[in-house]
C-alpha cells in the first residue's frame, strides 16, 4: 500500500481514524484468556469490528516484543489479518509514555 492508496480509502470511507494495537495481556477481557493465543484473538476482534471504519491500524511494537518469540509470532499473525486495502504502521518510537516505556522494560531489564 502507497500513500495514493491510503488516500484513495480516506476519501472512500470518509474517515481518518487509526486504530491503535497496543493489546496489553493484563488487561485483555477475561473471556479471552482461554484461547491459545489471547492477544491475537482480541486483536482479530478490534479488526472485526472497526475495519468498515478505520483506515489504518498501528501496533506498537513494545506490547508485541516483551512477549518474545510468541509476541513476534502474534505480531505477524495480527498483520496477516488485517485486510490489505487497510494501512498499517509500525509504532517502534523508543522514549515513549509510561505504559509502552514499562513493556520495553520488561522486555529488556525483566522488570
């Protein structure tokens, strides 16, 4: 996808809204917990429900990575599952805001 296509579904769903994938597995809803991969799971529900509507998606990274090998492999299956007409960006910002800021920490001080 190019900033022309980007454009181009700005214009056709009259919308400018980004949805931001910051899915934090202490705070994903309970009755999520019991899948495989919650995350992802709850990932594919915000997709779901906002895809009509958003233009954009934006995982950030820190939530995926301080999960390791299963974080990146959600991290994938999460892009994967994202319809390709809809942008995505990487939100890989290091000095970042508290929350993010503590998942870099535990992802590398083990905090």
């Amino acid at each position: 996808m190019n900033k022309d296509d980007l454009v181009r579904e700005i214009k056709q769903k009259q919308s400018f809204l980004c949805v931001g994938l910051d899915s934090d597995l202490t705070k994903i809803p309970k009755h999520l917990l019991s899948y495989d991969d919650p995350v992802l799971e709850f990932n594919k529900q915000i997709i779901d429900a906002t895809k009509e509507y958003c233009v954009a998606y934006k995982p950030n990274i820190a939530f995926y990575e301080c999960m390791g090998s299963k974080g990146w492999e959600t991290l994938q299956k999460t892009l994967d599952y994202i319809p390709k007409n809809i942008f995505t960006i990487a939100d890989a910002k290091r000095g970042d805001i508290g929350n993010t800021s503590a998942m870099y920490a535990k992802t590398f001080l083990k905090i």
